[in-house]
C-alpha cells in the first residue's frame, strides 16, 4: 500500500498496520536471512574443510530450523554429521547422520561414518548393517576395500559363518593374505565342518606364523587323532586274527601310526611351550603313552590335572 494511501486512513488504524509491518520484516525476514546466512556459510566452511565452522552453522542452522518447525534438509543433516564424523564427535554424528540416512542425501560417506562411529561405541549389530549396506550399494566406493574387509571381520565376529564365507572369494588378495583375516576364514571352514580346507589353511598360517596357536592345535590333534585311529583299527584286527601274516601288517601299520604321533607330538609340544593348557597336557600324556615313555607320560598326566 503506497505511503499517500495510509493518510487517507484513521490514523489508529494506520498505526496498528504499521506495527505489523514492522513486526513481519522481524518475525518473516529476519529468521529467513539468518537460515540463508548460514546455510550459506557452513557449506562454504564445509567446501574448504573447515569442519568445526562447517558444524557451528550447521547446528545453529538445524535449531533455528527446528524451533520454527521447518523441515531440516538431508544435505544438512549429512554435511552436519559428517562435520561431526571428521572432528571426532561421535556421539553428534550419529545423531546426526541416523537422520540424513533416511534422506536422498545420504552416500557412501555418510554409511562408512557410521559403520566406524558404531565401531568406535562398539555397537556391533548396527556396525554390520551399515557395512553391509556400504559393500552391496557402493562397490567401487571409494573405501571399499577396507568396508569389505571389516565387514568380513565382523561376520566372523558375529558367528555369519555362511555370509563370511560366501565373501572371502571378495576381498583383494592382500587382506586374504594377512594372518588375521585367514585365521578368521580358518575360524569359519572349522565351524562349517571343512576339515580338509581348515589343514590346507593352517599349513599357510604356519608359512606366515610358525606359533600360529590355532593352526599349531589342529594339525596336532589332527594327526594325533589319525594315529589313534589307526592304532585302534590294527589293534582290533590282530586281537581278531593272531597270525604271522596279521602280525606283520602291524608291525608296517605302527611305522606310519609312530610317525603320524610323532608329528602330532611337535606340533603340541610347540603349543604347550606357548600356551600350557591342560587340555593340550592331556593329548601329551597319551602319545607319550603309546611311545612307553612312562615318566614323560605321567608328568603331562599330572599337568593335565593341574
């Protein structure tokens, strides 16, 4: 309304227009340039990597936003939490990035944030869900061999025997080759029942560690219970046929059982020397048995005790 009109107005009646005015560009305009000021400068903070600028608007931004019940936009909450995400502010990345995962906004940086936030409150299951996201919906992200590698990691870790091991073939041949990752993959054909890969896989993690303790405690009570085994069988077949001919089948049979108990004997003796258990004192005691080595015998037999 021109200025001339309001004259032709009751003067009370143009004051309390006036009034309105004055309380709209304060009420209307003023918030709306304040939203825009730092919406405007926490992107340019954020572009520059200035990330505690970049938070300070942004979180003045989201309150302001909030208290006028506006709906705060997923660039926000993402660039916000992600902010949070590079100044080591867990807690306020979470909160703030839960939300901007919901939104459009959300990429590849935003799960791989949270995955390593949840890592960092070891909050395991929600650890997983967003690795999980991150390896199916960004395969050639920019972290995504570390994302797979972690997520492999925490499949084992949760007992996903089958999920672990259908990744295994996805990870680079660098992470496979580490000790800890094949000792997880050895962890999961044990727990599959895939004897045959778990010796395969112990023998390397021997070429890598040679005091691999689980790959020291397979192969020693797999031979040792190869030995014991065969023991019994051609025990069992003399007892049944004691003839000459029987005799001297075991006789050869005991050359392969001895050296089979021979080989389990190394492998848990290096074991016992690293980790002393009674259970391993026990398998001790009873090659030492078939040896006739009585004093040995009863000295792990009394350490199996213990």
């Amino acid at each position: 309304m021109p200025f001339s009109s309001l004259s032709l107005i009751n003067p009370a009646k143009a004051f309390l227009i006036s009034i309105f005015i004055l309380i709209f560009s304060f009420t209307g305009c003023g918030p709306a340039r304040e939203i825009t000021r730092l919406s405007e400068e926490g992107e340019s903070a954020y572009e520059a990597g200035n990330y505690q600028a970049a938070l300070d608007h942004y979180r003045q931004l989201i309150e302001l936003k909030e208290a006028r019940e506006d709906e705060v936009s997923g660039k926000t909450l993402n660039r916000a939490g992600l902010s949070a995400y590079y100044l080591k502010k867990t807690s306020l990345s979470l909160q703030y990035l839960e939300r901007a995962r919901h939104t459009d906004a959300a990429d590849e940086r935003t799960y791989a944030a949270l995955a390593d936030g949840y890592r960092e409150i070891d909050n395991l299951s929600r650890e997983i869900t967003n690795l999980e996201i991150y390896v199916n919906e960004y395969p050639d992200g920019e972290r995504i061999e570390a994302m797979r590698g972690r997520y492999f990691e925490t499949l084992v870790e949760s007992m996903n025997w089958e999920q672990a091991y259908d990744l295994w073939p996805e990870l680079d041949e660098e992470t496979r080759r580490k000790e800890s990752f094949l000792n997880g993959y050895f962890t999961v054909n044990k727990a599959l029942g895939n004897d045959e890969q778990c010796t395969r896989l112990a023998k390397k993690l021997l070429q890598i560690n040679e005091n691999n303790t689980d790959a020291l405690e397979w192969l020693g009570i797999k031979y040792f219970r190869r030995a014991e085994s065969r023991y019994s069988r051609e025990m069992e077949a003399y007892e049944r046929n004691r003839t000459h001919r029987q005799y001297a089948i075991l006789l050869e049979a005991f050359e392969v059982i001895n050296e089979d108990f021979r080989t389990a004997l190394n492998y848990l003796l290096k074991l016992y020397n690293i980790d002393p258990s009674p259970r391993i004192a026990s398998y001790l005691a009873n090659i030492y048995q078939r040896f006739e080595n009585e004093s040995k015998a009863r000295y792990y037999r009394q350490k199996a005790q213990e």
